[in-house]
C-alpha cells in the first residue's frame, strides 16, 4: 500500500476541492491510504495532517475555496524548513505528494522532489499564467465570475453614458483581462505584456460617443497600472464621466464551472497515476485538449506568452 499527501498551496482557485477530491478518491481506489495536509507548505512544515476517507471530500466537487484552507510559508522557503518538510512526510511514511498551487506552489515541488521525495504539481491559479498548460484550475470559473460583473456593469453605464473601467487580477498575466475583454465586447484592453497608451483609449472612447455610443468598457489588469489613476486621466482628456470598478477577491470566489470541475478531476487523478508509477519531478497539465506531464523544470522555464491572436481579434472587433 502506497500513502499519498494532497495539499492546496498560495492563492486559492475555484476547483482546488475537485481537485482534492479526485487525488483522494483515485488513491482511495488504488488501495492507497491519503493524509490531506491542511494550509499549504505551512502545514507541512508543522506536520497539520489528517487521514482522507471517501466521505471526507463528499460534497465538496462543487464548492469553490479549498476545504484543506491554503497559506503562504516563508518557512518552507529555507532550506531548514524544507527539511522539516521531509522530516514530516518520512514520518508519515507518504511515498508521493499532489501540490496543487500556481508557480511558486510547483516551485516547491521540484524543491520536495530534488531531496528524494516524488512531488507532482497539479497548476491551480486563477491567472492562468503558466505557458506549459493551456488551461489552469480556477481560470474559467474567474473569466465567467468577470464578464458576469461586465454585463451588469454596462447596464449602468448606459444608462448614465459613462466610462467605466473594470480592473481584474493579473500582476504579469493579462489573460483574464484579455479573455473577458473580448467576451465582453470591451473598447479596449490593457495588460502588462503590451504598453499601452491614454491616448489611444482616449481616441476609441470618443469615436463610439461621435457614432452614438451610449456607454465605454475598458478591461485592465492590475499588473499595467491603476485603473483609478487611469480613470482620472480619462475624464480629464474626454470630459466624460468615468468610473473604476475593482474586483479584486471575488474573481477567486464561487462554485467552479463545469469546465474547471472536470479539468480539476482529470488533472489530480493523472497526478495519482504518476506517483503510482513512480514518476518523479512532473507537473501536470492540458494542451490540446489533453492531459500531459511535464517536467517542472521545463515547465517553469518557458516563458509565458499572451495569446496575440485573440489580442489582434479583440482590436478588430472593438473598433
């Protein structure tokens, strides 16, 4: 019998509970006993584990958050506290852990995986700003939680005929601006991989008020800049009202979609698989449409790249 670990680390994404479900109940069928280690790296380090049964992850596939809570560990950051780690993972007797986390989380792993222990990653985070995998864990439910903020937005937009500017999650990663710019029929859409220009927002918003434009949506993520400083510029060269809207926490809050369940599922199951077989310092992750394993080494070192094409179409079709 193998004994498996789950835990949830860094920033939480909807989905991480489908996740967790699917490490313990493919290990649970695979006759392996599963501990989930509560808040992260910092529950590792101070051995916060607890024994996983079937009826421990019931009802939780739909739930968004982690039910095994998630923490940041500065701790784990040192080479003493990784060493504890493993001190706790050897005490245990875990032969394989599932690390679900963003790039940092899967950082961690590799770090797990260089002292002896097989660590897979499973990528979690809202940003979706991991270029080995086409898709994260979390990242559909937050582009839907925003263009669902976008539509009721433009409703009062209208009816005021105001700017408004929506800024969303993404310190180096404009993926959900972008995603839900287009999705939402933005004017323009400012994220930190393209400079951009007050100008040049300027300009569009007052093209579509010339043609009759009741209203203007601009999407920023927050890595290009502040959307209150940005609004103010706005109002200044336009003389038109203009609002900003942060939407900050609630982009990683509510039930996950559909999507986000099942890549969830698939994700962590293929994540038991690899431990079962033994496999060491792999992340897991979707391309094409399909699960696949990389090697975390390579998977953190190829930079990630925004999506120009649908950059271009959003161009296009805002015009």
């Amino acid at each position: 019998m193998k004994t498996i670990g789950v835990l949830t680390s860094g920033g939480d994404a909807p989905g991480m509970n489908a996740a967790i479900r699917a490490v313990v109940r493919s290990g649970i069928y695979n006759d392996c006993k599963v501990y989930g280690i509560e808040r992260g790296y910092d529950g590792l380090v101070n051995a916060k584990l607890k024994e996983m049964s079937l009826s421990s992850v019931a009802d939780i596939i739909h739930r968004g958050g982690t039910v095994l809570r998630t923490a940041r560990s500065e701790e784990f950051r040192t080479e003493a506290g990784q060493k504890k780690a493993k001190n706790v993972l050897d005490v245990f007797g875990i032969d394989g852990l599932v690390i679900i986390g963003g790039d940092g989380s899967i950082a961690g792993a590799q770090k797990l995986n260089e002292m002896g222990i097989t660590a897979i990653g499973v990528p979690g985070t809202i940003d979706n700003d991991l270029e080995y995998t086409d898709y994260s864990i979390g990242f559909d439910t937050a582009i839907n939680t925003v263009v669902d903020a976008i539509s009721k937005i433009r409703d009062t937009s209208s009816s005021h005929g105001r700017v408004n500017i929506v800024e969303v999650m993404g310190r180096h990663c404009g993926d959900i601006a972008l995603h839900c710019g287009l999705a939402g029929g933005a004017e323009s859409i400012i994220v930190p991989e393209i400079p951009h220009s007050v100008d040049e927002v300027c300009q569009k918003i007052i093209r579509g008020k010339n043609r009759g434009k009741l209203h203007s949506l601009i999407l920023m993520a927050e890595g290009a800049g502040s959307a209150v400083e940005t609004a103010k510029k706005i109002e200044e060269k336009t003389s038109m009202e203009t609002r900003a809207t942060i939407l900050g926490h609630i982009q990683r809050g509510g039930n996950p979609t559909a999507f986000d369940r099942i890549l969830a599922s698939k994700m962590a199951s293929k994540a038991v698989e690899l431990i079962l077989e033994d496999k060491k310092g792999l992340t897991v992750g979707m391309k094409c449409n399909e699960i696949v394993a990389v090697e975390i080494d390579k998977a953190l070192a190829m930079e990630k790249r925004l999506d120009m094409d649908t950059y271009d179409l959003a161009g296009i079709l805002s015009i």
